[in-house]
C-alpha cells in the first residue's frame, strides 16, 4: 500500500491553543500557595481512605482525559495526604521542611529540561558553581571536587567507591573486586548509618569488610579501639583502607571527634570520608559551627541539602578533595560522547564524576534558595534548630514523667514517657501507642528507635517552620495521650 509521507498524521505533546493551559498553571501556582501557607492549619499527617487507595489501582489509560480533570484528581487523590514533612511538627525521619521557592526552582528546571549529563550549558554552569558554593561552604580547597546526587546514601556511596578504588592496591577498574591483593577494612562507629553497609557489599566488598567501632556513653566512635582495630586489621593480613566518620548520628546526633580520626587517618595512610548527610552544614552555623572541627580535612564527604538547607527532594552532594582521584573512579568517554572543542559537547562531561549519564537538574533549587536567602540565614536557622532541642530537654526536665535516654548533642532528643507504676517492660508498648496516636491524629510526627537496648522516642528538629510553641504543644499532648493509654 502506497502512503504519501505527508498524508500521514503528526502529533506533539504541545495542546492546540495555550490559554486553558495557562489557566490551569496560574490555578496551580495558586493552589500550591495555599498549600504551603496553610500548612500549619491542617492536620500533619492523615491515612488515606479505602476509596482514595483504589483510585491508585485504576487500570493503565490507553486514552486523553482533559487536563483540568487530571488536575482535579489530584488535588483529591494526592495532595490531602501527604507525608507530613513540610508541616511544623514533624520531627519523624531526617529531611528538610522544603520552601515554596524551592518548588518554584522544580518547576523551572522542568520547564528548561535540561540532561545534566554536563555539556556547553547554562544549567551544567550552575551546578558547577553550586558544586563549588558547598565546598566553599565545607572549608574544601578549589582543586576538590563535587557531584550532586539524589541524597545521603548515594553521596556516601560515591566517596566511599573512590576510597576502594584507591586503596585497593590494584588498577580495580580494569581487573576488578576479586584481583584485591588483600582483604580491605572500612570502619565505622556501631551508630553508622545503614547506608554504609548497602554500600560496601554493593561494591563487592561484603559486610564482613565495615567493621563496627565500639562507642562510648556519649555515641561517639571510640579512636583509641578504632586505632587497636587497625592493628588488629594489618596483623591478620588485611587492608585498612578507610573509615567513615559521623558527623551527626541518625539515632542521637552524636558527631565523632572528626579532628581525632582524620589526624589517625593522616598518620596510618587511610581514607577519611565524613558522613555529613545530618550535621555537616552546621559548619555554617555562626554559634555551632565548631561541633564538626575537622571536616574540612576529610577526603570525601556526603552531605545532604535536602535537610538543612530545605530544597525539595530530591539534593544530595559528594565531594572528594582530589578531584582528579574522584575523576579516574567514574570517568568513561565512549566514541559518542567525546568532548568537542566548540558547540554544545564543549564543556566538560558531570558524568565524569558519578554513576548517572542522565542527571536532574539538581543545581537550580539548592542555587535559587541560596540567592534568595543568602547562606548566614541558614546557619542561624541550624543554629535555631539545635537551640530548640536544648528548649524540648529543659521541658523534659522539668516533667517527672518524661526521662531523656541519650546526651543530647545537636537537634535531636532521645527520651520517653515513664509514668510511676509502668512496669519497664510495657513501657515500648505505651511509648509506641503515643506515638502512633500522636500521628493519627495529625498533631505530631516523631519517630522511635532503640538506644543502648531500650526503647525511646526521638524528636528530629530540622524544620524551619518549628516554633517554640509546637514543643510545648509536644509535652502536653505526650503527657494527655500517655495518661490516657495508661487508664485505659
């Protein structure tokens, strides 16, 4: 059958007229707005309605519904039930409270569409300057380099990669895991975040290779059994190769002696990566800032703006401060993507320096927030937060019924309800039934977790909406809930 190339239909994407489609957006805008504006006067959290849980099992449309309709789903599918976490009171798991700006920034980035795979462009200019912005802000030297990333974990596996390739003794690239001429050691204080143990056995290293350092009462990793550790390590025929300090525990916030381990690190030739995903940003912090001392002499670090620095997820960095070692761990330059000297393969390749060839345009959020409000804001806002968890511990004190079950470092308290006459061993059931009220009921979200074997509440503040007020509001509603829970 003979068929004219001009008889046959062409469509786009793109709607036949503008103006509806405008409507919608400036409606969007609106809405979005509202939402943000009004958050404090909503629930934090709410479970989802049978009925709205089957909308989400509607077959796979094979045709066009009209935009507003699609729109409209979602305003009742989707936004009534959030996670929570950009309401004032959540203090649950570790992220950013996000910002309307930051949103803003989606959108635009969208709108550009640019692959931050690199190339001659303006979006892959920007991340690089927000690249260099983070390191300047880390104490990192020029010659560092950076990679933004989808968050902490991947941050971390990033510089934690480029350690193994370095210290592996071999050219690992070409010959791989198995040619290792020795066993490698990474260390990791018992409070290390479960990332790290993904990371080593996804570079085929196993669990077996992190070994966990003894803490002491304070959460910290203890530096003289880290360095008995190492020893140990070399005398049994393996490679120390690299430990990974915390700078901010998921459970407690404890912050390793960073000066310590990275003096160790120099004097035994091994790798010091920080895990900064939630405390290395307190290095801009004016009245804080000397709790991670020491960061700015860390090979690699992993910090996260999607927390303190509140940009939308999703914003995770990776810097490495021998850009050329970070360089020679990912860089691979097939025929079809040769660096030219003019047009749009110019610039150099950020895919040179990670695992992803197709990139978000990270950079536009993290570089708009910081524009707009300048960085000495956020460092007192992280200051603010610390200064609210000291507020939440004097509140906890002054309640007999309350009890903190960890030292309190930076923004996060340990403690729990235990009312005279609760056996210990209910008390995991009480506290957790708080907690899964609280969050029922819309008022608060905190977490729990387990320190030293017993069970507590954690209270997380990286949230620039909390006020002072809200903690309040927190005791009394802990004290309400437990005392109902206990008279049944």
């Amino acid at each position: 059958m003979d068929v004219r190339t001009e008889e046959l239909p062409e469509e786009t994407l793109d709607p036949a007229t503008w103006d509806e489609l405008q409507a919608l957006a400036r409606r969007v805008v609106d809405d979005g707005i509202a939402h943000v504006r009004d958050v404090r006067d909503r629930p934090l959290w709410r479970d989802i309605p049978a009925e709205v849980k089957a909308a989400f099992c509607a077959p796979l449309p094979r045709g066009p519904s009209d935009l507003p309709e699609v729109y409209q789903q979602l305003c009742e599918t989707l936004m009534p039930y959030p996670m929570g976490n950009i309401h004032p009171r959540f203090w649950m798991w570790y992220m950013g409270s996000g910002s309307y700006s930051g949103a803003l920034a989606e959108f635009m980035a969208a709108i550009d569409g640019s692959n931050l795979g690199g190339g001659n462009n303006a979006a892959a200019f920007m991340d690089t300057q927000v690249v260099t912005w983070l390191k300047q802000m880390m104490g990192f030297p020029e010659t560092a380099s950076g990679t933004l990333v989808s968050g902490g974990s991947m941050a971390n596996i990033i510089g934690l990669t480029t350690a193994r390739n370095v210290k592996a003794g071999i050219d690992l690239r070409a010959e791989g895991v198995a040619a290792i001429p020795r066993p490698l050691r990474f260390y990791g204080s018992d409070q290390i975040h479960s990332c790290h143990q993904k990371a080593v056995e996804l570079l085929g290293l196993g669990n077996k290779a992190l070994r966990r350092v003894p803490t002491g009462p304070d959460y910290r990793m203890d530096v003289e059994a880290l360095r008995a550790m190492i020893a140990e390590d070399r005398k049994a025929g393996c490679c120390p190769a690299a430990v990974i300090a915390t700078a901010g525990t998921v459970n407690t916030g404890a912050i390793d002696d960073l000066a310590a381990i990275g003096a160790l690190c120099r004097d035994e030739d091994l790798w010091f990566h920080v895990d900064g995903c939630i405390g290395a940003l307190i290095a801009i912090a004016p009245e804080n800032g000397h709790l991670v001392a020491g960061l700015e002499r860390a090979d690699s670090v992993a910090l996260d703006p999607h927390k303190w620095l509140h940009v939308p997820f999703e914003a995770g960095c990776a810097l490495v401060r021998d850009g050329g070692l970070h360089r020679d761990t990912f860089a691979v330059h097939p025929e079809y993507l040769e660096e030219k000297p003019r047009g749009i393969a110019a610039n150099e390749y950020l895919h040179d320096y990670n695992l992803q060839t197709s990139r978000a345009f990270r950079a536009l959020k993290v570089w708009m927030t910081l524009k707009e409000h300048g960085v000495d804001k956020f460092g007192r806002l992280i200051d603010q937060n610390i200064a609210q968890a000291a507020y939440l511990e004097g509140l906890i004190a002054e309640v007999p019924e309350l009890e903190m079950m960890a030292p309190r470092e930076i923004n996060i308290v340990c403690f729990r309800y235990r009312p005279s006459g609760v056996p210990e061993g209910e008390l995991r059931a009480l506290n957790t039934e708080i907690m899964l009220r609280m969050q029922e009921a819309g008022i608060a979200a905190l977490s729990d977790t387990t320190v030293d074997g017993r069970h507590c509440l954690r209270v997380a503040i990286c949230n620039h909406r909390t006020r002072r007020a809200d903690l309040d509001l927190l005791v009394r509603e802990i004290l309400r809930i437990g005392a109902e829970v206990v008279q049944g």
